[in-house]
C-alpha cells in the first residue's frame, strides 16, 4: 500500500468527494428526466403506453439537453452523465428479467436509437413546424398529436437554453 503524504491525501479526498458529489448531480438530473417522461400529455391515452414508448421520450430528453450543453458544458461531465444514463437504462432492462444476451442487444439498439435521435434534433431551430413533426412520425407510431410534442420540446429546449446543466438536478424543473 503506497503512503500518501498529506498534500496527495487532500487532493485524494477532494477527488472523491468530487466523484460522489458529481454522481448524485447525475442521478438527479437523470431522475428528473424520468419524471418529465412520465408526462401522461406526452402519450397516446388510448393505449398503454409500453417501455419502448418511455424510452422513446426519455431519449427525446436526453438528446436535447446533450444538444443543449454539447458547446457549454465541460465535455467529461456529459460524457459521465451520458454513461450514467446509459447504466441507469441497463439497470431498468435487468429489471424487467430479460437475459445478458437480450440486455446486450436491446442496448446497442437503444444506443443507436438514442444517437439517431441526437442526430436529428441537433438542428431543431433551424426546421419549421412540419419538419420537426416528421422526426416525431419516425419515432413515435400512432399518435395524431405530433404538434403536442412539437410544442413541448421547443419548450423544453428553451428552458434548457436559459439554465446551466447543474441546475437541472434541482427537484422541481417547470417550464
């Protein structure tokens, strides 16, 4: 076991103290993500939305905050906040039992999934009503109300533009 002198055992702690604190940052960003996407508006209430349905607009989320805070935010916070994420959707795969074999698959499929998304909402300012609608078609079958989530995520994305990426893991988010 190697001594650490007082100067190396203070950055030591520091550090972790600053992992930890980073970590529960993440976990709260990441569940107000998860409430956002409970949003009953944001599903077809004439049928049972499924877990795809709720991954679908969770990874709407999380494409527009990464949109959002790609050229503002340290990059290491994002990509530890995009891996956290990416485990916290595992972590809910496991739960409904599927195999390691499944979980691996429906990862890289929702991996994909989420950077097509990331793709396609990376210039959203820049498209017109229809062609934001034409992105929701891709993702999102039978549901007539694409204006319902056109609204929403514009929304949504100027209330990331007007906050810091931090200041999302405080409890309430409204906008």
């Amino acid at each position: 076991m190697d001594t650490l002198f007082p100067e190396q055992l203070t950055v030591k702690i520091n550090s972790i103290i600053k992992i930890k604190l980073m970590n529960d940052i993440y976990l709260n960003i990441y569940n107000n993500l998860i409430k956002m996407t409970r949003n009953k508006k944001l599903y077809n209430l004439n049928k049972q939305d499924t877990f795809y349905d709720r991954m679908i607009i969770l990874f709407f989320h999380l494409s527009f905050l990464f949109k959002t805070y790609k050229n503002i935010e340290n990059n290491q916070n994002l990509q530890n906040f995009f891996d956290y994420s990416v485990r916290q959707i595992e972590l809910s795969i496991r739960e409904i039992g599927y195999g390691d074999a499944t979980i691996n698959k429906k990862m890289k499929d929702y991996v994909n999934l989420l950077f097509s998304i990331i793709d396609k909402v990376d210039t959203w300012e820049l498209k017109d009503s229809n062609e934001k609608k034409q992105i929701f078609k891709i993702y999102i079958e039978d549901y007539k109300k694409y204006d319902n989530y056109v609204d929403y995520f514009d929304k949504y994305s100027n209330f990331l533009r007007k906050n810091t990426f931090i200041s999302l893991s405080k409890d309430i988010l409204n906008f």
